[in-house]
C-alpha cells in the first residue's frame, strides 16, 4: 500500500482557476486540473484533478483513467 504522505506536495500544486466541469449531470461542478507529464506518444497522461461535489459519468473518453480519490482537507 502506497503512503499518501507520499503524495503530500501534490496538494500545493496551482491547478488554474476552476472552470465549469463540460461533463456534469447534476449541480454546478466546477473543475480544475494541471498536467504534470505526458507520454511521448501522447497516450498517457499523469497529472492532479480536482472537482467539486456533484455527479458527472466516470469515464468521458475510450482512454483507460486510473485515479486515487482523496477527500478535501
């Protein structure tokens, strides 16, 4: 099991201004996210999202998504 302290300067990260989330299906959700790496080939793509509560589909493309959910502070 990873340790989240491992993870811990992610949460000071300037993800830009939150923006409307194009994808939600109930509630306001706002979104902001930063793209720390990307793939040569463009395929993979790691980086830090985040977004407020409210309901959106899991999966918006045909690209595998892995994410670990961290409540707010």
């Amino acid at each position: 099991m990873i340790d989240f302290k491992t993870f811990a300067h992610l949460a000071h990260i300037y993800l830009g201004e939150p923006q409307p989330k194009p994808t939600s299906l109930e509630g306001d959700q706002m979104e902001a996210a930063n793209t720390l790496w990307t793939s040569e080939d463009g395929k993979i793509e790691v980086g830090v999202w985040e977004c407020s509560q409210g309901g959106s589909p899991r999966a918006v493309t045909r690209i595998p998504r892995f994410a670990t959910s961290c409540p707010a502070a």
